[in-house]
C-alpha cells in the first residue's frame, strides 16, 4: 500500500544523465513526485554522462525539459529552487571506472551527512548497447553490494532477440539477485493499463462473462501518427514486431487473459502474466504468413502535412526491409481462452494515435425480436480507451423511443476526463515509485521477457529469411496494409474503429 512516508532515503543515479529520456521523461516525473510528497525528505539525484557541464548547467538543463514538457506546466521558480539543491552531475564515459569510483564517493559523502544507509537506484536511461557494460562495471563495485538497498533500472529493449535476452539475463544473474532488477516497460505504467486489473477483479459483473462462452474475439491496437522522427539507427535493429508487440502489446494481451490472482503481491502478479504468455499457442514457420502482416509505410500525408517514406527517414537503408506496421493473430490455449483470436496490431504514420482494446461478444443465442427490430443490431462490445482519451465504453442493445420495437446501440461511458478533476499521473512517476518502494508488480520479470521473445521469434526469423517484395505497402495516414484487413476479415471480423470522441 504507498502512502508518502513509505520511501526511505533514496539517491536516483541516472546513466545518460543529458539525454533525451531524462530531459523530457524522469526529471519531470521525478519533480512532480517531490510536488506531491512522494519524495523523502532526504533524497538526492546524480546524472552520469560523457559530456561535460556543471552542476549549475545541469541543473538549468533539467528545468527547462521541466518546464517544457512536466504535466503540470513551468515549475515555480522558488519550488524549484528548493528541489534543485539535490540535483548534481557526474561527468565520465560508462566504460571508464574512474566514473564509477566518483559515483562511489560522491554517494558515500551524501549518506555520511545523512547518518544513514539510502535506497541506490541505478537508471540506464542508455541505448542498449551499453546495458552489459553499465551492469558490469557495477556490479563489480561496492555501489550495489548492499543487495536489499541497490536497485538497477532497464529499459526495453530487453535484448533483440530471444538469445540476446538469455545472455542478458544471464549476465545480470551473475551479479545481481533477481529482486535487484527492474525492467521497465513505461507502457505498464500508464493508468487506464493498470485499470484493467481493478475493471476485471474488483466487479462482480464482468469475471463471469470474462471467457471463451460469452467473448467471442479480442483486439488491441497501438497505432502512431508519428512516423520515426530521427530514431532512423534505432528502428533498423528493430521494426515494429520487436519494439511494440514483443513487449507493450504482449504484456496488454496478459493483462486481459490472465487469471484472477489469489493477491496483489508482485510475484503473484507476474506468476499468472507468465501461465498467459506460455499458453500462446506458438506459431508454425509454414503458418506464419496465415497468421502474421507485416508492411512499411511509404509517402503520404499526416493532418494535411505531406510526409515521406520510411526509406526516405533520416538513417534508414533506401531498400529497407524493416516492417514500420505488424499485425498478428494468437491463440491462448487454456481453459479460458480456447479457440478466441486475438488481434493485435501496430504501427507508425497511421491515420490516428490510438491505444485501444476492444472485446466483442458473443451474439444472443436465440433472437427473439422480429428481423425488422434488429436492423441497427450490432454485437455488445467493451472498449479500454489507453490513449489519448482515458476511458471505458460497454455497448448494448436498448429501446428507441416511439411505438415500434426497434433496437439501437447505445454507449455506457467512462471518461477519466470527466470523472477526475486532477491531473493523471505520468507512467514514469507509477514507475518510478514503484522502484522507490522497491514493488516489482509492474516490472518484467526474466521469465516473462524470454517467454515474449519465444512466442515472437517464428515471426521475426521468417519474415528475416523472407524480405518483403511489396514494401512500401501503405501510405503515411492509412490504416496499414490490404493484408491487415485480410487477416482478420478471414475470420468474418473488422478493425474496431474508434469513434470521435464523446460520441
């Protein structure tokens, strides 16, 4: 249970200290943490990179990404007087141990003027390429040799593949205890994501429906109007089956199928994420192309904009094979789930920016009303709006007004906007916190990051050994590629499209 006295002294070091990641994401969360009493009244944050700045310019830095891009607009000038006294800098490269033997000093002097052991968070707000060196470099020092107290902090991706995360996990086992290790995925953070789990287990109404006899298919979708900006180095290694599915949307299709857990305690949690994703019914190479769409967007126009083609970007290969959209259709073979597709898809330069879940149900089993009643007949849905508009929607069937027995679809709505009158925390901040109080509930665990890469390895090998020969296959401010609608029209469905909203 938080409260504001649950987090002890706490010291926060962040590994790329100028970059991108802390200036618009961390510092703010950090910030508004400490404008809401969940900061301890002792803390401290260090940012480590290679450039060289003073604690003066860091600091000056770090409000300007505040008052760019907090929730809460520009921070009050003497509020953040008062916070900034604990922000220094450390300057060294990650791969030089002079920098870690700064660090070590630097935290033994803060914990000595405060007469106490503090909690040591270890960020790596970093490209991957540096997590191995960053974890061995200090897990061979004394900064995190009190195991209940140091935490280390990672972001996806985990790995590239489902080697590269075994290696990882394994290295990081070498040196850490798996308690130590929290592996970040912001997408968990978010509130309407964690909702899911009070909508579920906390009404008596939806459980029992919540099943293979009343649902009759799932779909969620992540789409981005953004294109890939200058992330060009990045999404090369990538593509959209590794940067969204393997991960954000794999741990929302958990989140929806899994089984009601016996309490709220971290590893609980996790356990029954982990009997979801071992139930997805892996995909054969010879039915991959049945199963799974892949496409790349080429030019088009955003809002009215003209955009160009991912192979145009900033960094990309100009025949680039790397898919920018994924779609795939998965079985989760239980008790609960058995033979209800899930559809889940993703991609950048979509029409929209949407994350939405949408579980249609089974139609009535016998019609009673007349076929002139039922000519707006659609089946019940129930839609989690993620983003941008926080919310959840059930659809139904009800009496038009008048004389005749004619059914209409109509909307119970919950809007977060309208119930709320506060701000909605950043995911970052839930993250964060978490990490302060040392609850992993909303952290991968080893297990479910290998067991992710496994359902989607089949995939990603099969579309490598076979590169595309249509790409480009949809333009900037479509929704995706023909083969999309194809794969889920076989079944006799179509995409949820979301509706403006307050409609």
């Amino acid at each position: 249970m938080k409260s504001a006295n649950s987090v002890g002294p706490t010291i926060i070091v962040i590994l790329g200290g100028t970059g991108d990641l802390t200036w618009r994401k961390l510092m703010p969360g950090i910030y508004n943490l400490f404008l809401d009493k969940w900061l301890p009244e002792k803390y401290a944050v260090i940012g480590v990179s290679r450039t060289e700045m003073t604690d003066e310019a860091f600091r000056e830095h770090m409000q300007n990404g505040v008052d760019k891009f907090s929730r809460r607009g520009k921070a009050d000038e003497k509020v953040w007087s008062g916070f900034e006294q604990n922000i220094s800098y450390t300057q060294g490269g990650f791969d030089e141990q002079k920098t870690y033997d700064e660090l070590e000093q630097k935290i033994e002097k803060i914990e000595s003027e405060w007469n106490v052991k503090a909690t040591r968070i270890f960020y790596m707000a970093v490209p991957p390429s540096y997590f191995e060196e960053i974890a061995t470099k200090l897990g061979n020092s004394k900064l995190v040799e009190n195991k209940e107290l140091s935490r280390i902090v990672i972001e996806k991706p985990f790995g590239r593949d489902l080697k590269s995360a075994k290696e990882l996990n394994d290295l990081l086992h070498s040196m850490y205890d798996e308690s130590q290790i929290y592996r970040l995925d912001h997408y968990l953070g978010k509130e309407t994501v964690q909702n899911i789990l009070a909508f579920r287990f906390a009404n008596a109404m939806f459980e029992p429906t919540w099943n293979r006899n009343y649902i009759d298919h799932v779909q969620i979708t992540v789409s981005e109007q953004l294109g890939i900006g200058t992330r060009g180095n990045y999404y090369e290694t990538a593509g959209a089956l590794r940067d969204m599915i393997q991960n954000h949307i794999l741990q929302l299709l958990c989140l929806i199928a899994m089984e009601p857990t016996v309490s709220f305690d971290a590893d609980e949690v996790r356990n029954k994420k982990v009997d979801v994703l071992n139930a997805i019914r892996v995909i054969k190479p010879d039915e991959v192309h049945l199963n799974a769409v892949r496409g790349q967007y080429g030019p088009g126009w955003i809002e009215g904009e003209k955009v160009v083609g991912y192979r145009e970007e900033q960094d990309v290969k100009k025949d680039s094979n790397v898919e920018t959209f994924a779609a795939v259709k998965f079985f989760v073979d239980n008790w609960r789930w058995q033979g209800v597709p899930f559809y889940l898809r993703t991609g950048k330069h979509m029409n929209e920016t949407i994350s939405v879940i949408s579980l249609q149900f089974r139609p009535v089993p016998h019609q009673s009303f007349p076929n002139s009643a039922t000519g707006n007949w659609q089946p019940n849905r129930l839609v989690l709006n993620i983003q941008p508009h926080m919310g959840i929607k059930l659809g139904f069937q009800a009496k038009r007004p008048g004389l005749e027995m004619l059914m209409s679809p109509v909307d119970m709505q919950y809007d977060y906007s309208e119930s709320y009158t506060s701000t909605t925390p950043e995911a970052y901040e839930t993250l964060l916190l978490d990490i302060m109080e040392g609850d992993s509930t909303l952290f991968m665990r080893a297990d479910q990051v290998e067991a992710a890469w496994k359902i989607v390895m089949p995939i990603i090998e099969q579309w490598e050994k076979n590169p595309s020969t249509s790409f480009p296959n949809y333009a900037a401010g479509m929704t995706g590629p023909e083969d999309a609608e194809a794969l889920i029209a076989r079944d006799g469905h179509n995409w949820f499209v979301t509706p403006p909203k307050n409609k």
